[in-house]
C-alpha cells in the first residue's frame, strides 16, 4: 500500500497522463479533505 503523501505526488505526476482528468482532480479533492480532516481530529 501506499502511504498517502505518494498517493498526493502521483496525483500530480499522473494529473495530465491520465485521459479521464475528472477521475484525477475528484481524487486530489478526496485527498485533501480527507488531509483537513485528518489534521482536525488531531486538534
């Protein structure tokens, strides 16, 4: 598995690779609210 700062990079990297750029950005949105989230309960 991979930890969730490389699955933030390869968003990136793969962001204008992949033809179905939606499917990207949906994932990028997911991970940084999941990241907010994350970082609130911590607080």
């Amino acid at each position: 598995m991979k930890s969730r700062t490389d699955f933030g990079v390869n968003i990136f990297d793969d962001l204008f690779d992949q033809k179905d750029i939606l499917i990207q950005w949906h994932g990028f949105i997911y991970f940084y609210f999941s990241e907010m989230y994350f970082l609130l309960i911590i607080i």
